[in-house]
C-alpha cells in the first residue's frame, strides 16, 4: 500500500514539474511572438525610410526584408513550440 502512495506522490509531483516547465516555455514563447512583431514593424520602418530615398538606399530595403523574414520565422518557431506544450497539456489533462 505504501509503494502505491509513493508511486502517486511521484507521479503527482512530476505532473506538477511538468505543469510548471509548460507554463515557462509558454511564457518564453509570448516573449519570443513579441520579439517577433517588434522585429516585423522595424522592419516595416526601415523599408518606409527606404521609400523616402529612393535608389540608394538598396541595401537598408534588403535589411529590412531579411529582418522582416527573420521575424516570421521567428513566430513560425514560436507558434511550434506553442503547439507542442498545448499537446503535451492537453495528454496530460486526459489521463
């Protein structure tokens, strides 16, 4: 009988571990989207400046699409990482 609270008291415990590792991955993920969406609108900025000059300002035009294709990969990675601890939750909730 022992063994078995011992087994629930563990098995509880790493639930609760797991419960909280979910939570921070989730928070990291939020800042990781937020990062994403500051890093989409500089780069929308720098491309507004590009207009404003023209010609020579080619290579800021290219920064600011690299940017700008950094950050969607960026939430893209965070959207994943979201997926995964919305699964792990979800699997845990059902057993």
């Amino acid at each position: 009988m022992t063994d078995i609270k011992d087994t629930l008291e563990s098995l509880k415990a790493s639930s609760d571990m797991l419960q909280e590792s979910s939570d921070q991955i989730s928070e990291l993920t939020s800042s990781i989207d937020e990062f994403s969406n500051q890093a989409n609108l500089l780069a929308l900025n720098a491309m507004i400046e590009v207009a404003k000059v023209g010609t020579s300002g080619k290579a800021l035009s290219e920064l600011a699409e690299e940017i700008s294709t950094l950050a969607t990969k960026s939430a893209g990675v965070a959207s994943g990482i979201g997926e995964i601890v919305q699964s792990v939750r979800e699997k845990e909730s059902d057993d």
